[in-house]
C-alpha cells in the first residue's frame, strides 16, 4: 500500500501572496504529519517564490517523518540541502517563468551531471529521486545515474481531456511502473493528483509513494488542512 508525501508548498505561497509570516508551513508540516503523512515533501526554487530557506531547516527539526527536497541543480540550493541533511533529495527541471514543473528531468540528456550529483548526495547520506516522465530511457538512465527513486510525472494522466486519454495515460504510467520494478528502484508519482484521480495511481502494484500539494491545499480552504490530508490518505488507502 502506498504511502502520502504532503507538499506544503502552496501553504507557503499563500504566506508569501502577503509578505507576512503566516500561514505557516512549518506548522502545516506538523499537521500533515499528525494526520497520516509519511513525507513532507517541499520544493526550494531558486527563486524563493514560496519555500523559503527556513523553512527547509525548521521542517527538517521538527518533523518526526521523513523530508524530500524537490530541487533543482543550482548551487545555493545543493549548499543547503548538503547543510541540511534532508532523507532525500528529488531533482527536477526547473523554469523561472513556469507557475508549476511542466515536465520531467530529462536524465538522458543531462545524464554525466545527474550521475555526478547523485554520487555527491549519497556522500552525504541523502537519497536521491528524479523526477522524470514515465518513458523506459528516461528510467534507464536513471538507473545508471544512481537514483534510490523515481517519480513518475503523473501529470499527463492528471490533465487528460476525456476517458480514453486517462486510461491511455494510465496504462503508460502502468508499463513505466513495471520498467522501475525491473530495475530495482524505488516508485514513486506525483503531479496533478487529487481527490478524483489518485486512487488508480495508488493501486498500481508496486507504488511505494504519491506526492501531492496543491489539489490538497485547496480541500483544505473547505474541510480544514487535516482533514483534507486525512481524506487523501484513506482515498489512498
């Protein structure tokens, strides 16, 4: 049965719409903990758009689960993630100019840069997941870079237009999935999930974790923060 990693990065960007110091997303780490999650999951950008680098250090004190800090390769952010000892790191592409990640890491382009990072963090005891589209080169070349995880970019599969687009994107997450298996890494997904779409994601054999934020975060303006992660947990279930 998989497991829910709660992002807490739009907790922060709602801080951050005011300049203030609330809401806190330090506290909403502690909430989601207390109401199933298995991971806080946040991404430091490298434009501090929401995350800022307190943030990271608080959460990673506080919680009593485990951290993965979504990235991308630049080298302030590699500093702190190399200061901060997080339980994992999750590599992807990142743009200025996009309002959210808008694909996978591209692993067999960049793949003697990844591999060289990879081998930096596990020096340090971080294990590292790439973020990556769900296509068998891509899982290949993270294999031989050294990634302890993949997660599958699930937002194609989120963003289909009718049914026979979902299941088409659904079975192409269902083959990638059975790709990672055979090469022995960890599975993971995340993007665009929410409260309609999860649960065939979730039950794909084999899925160890689904990392969602947003579509969380905006259940939550209704239900409240723990309820919202509570009824993801058990749709997960």
């Amino acid at each position: 049965m998989p497991t829910l990693g709660v992002n807490v990065d739009h907790i922060a960007t709602i801080r951050e719409a005011r300049g203030i110091k609330e809401p806190d997303p330090v506290y909403a780490a502690l909430i989601a903990e207390d109401a199933g999650a298995s991971c806080i999951t946040v991404h430091l950008r490298e434009d501090r758009r929401h995350i800022q680098d307190r943030d990271v250090k608080l959460i990673n004190q506080v919680i009593k689960t485990r951290l993965n800090l979504e990235m991308g390769l630049f080298e302030d952010v590699v500093d702190i993630a190399l200061e901060v000892k997080p339980f994992s790191v999750c590599l992807v592409p990142e743009k200025r100019k996009e309002l959210t990640t808008e694909g996978g890491l591209d692993v067999c382009k960049y793949f003697e840069d990844i591999k060289k990072y990879v081998e930096i963090f596990h020096k340090n005891n971080i294990n590292v997941s790439l973020f990556i589209d769900p296509e068998f080169e891509q899982i290949k070349a993270s294999s031989h870079a050294g990634a302890d995880y993949v997660e599958l970019h699930t937002g194609k599969y989120a963003d289909a237009k009718n049914q026979k687009e979902t299941l088409t994107e659904l079975e192409r997450i269902r083959k990638a999935s059975q790709y990672v298996l055979n090469f022995g890494i960890g599975l993971n997904a995340g993007h665009g999930l929410n409260y309609r779409n999860v649960q065939p994601v979730a039950g794909i054999r084999g899925m160890n974790e689904l990392n969602i934020g947003h579509s969380i975060v905006a259940r939550a303006v209704f239900v409240g923060f723990k309820n919202a992660v509570m009824e993801m947990v058990d749709l997960i279930k």
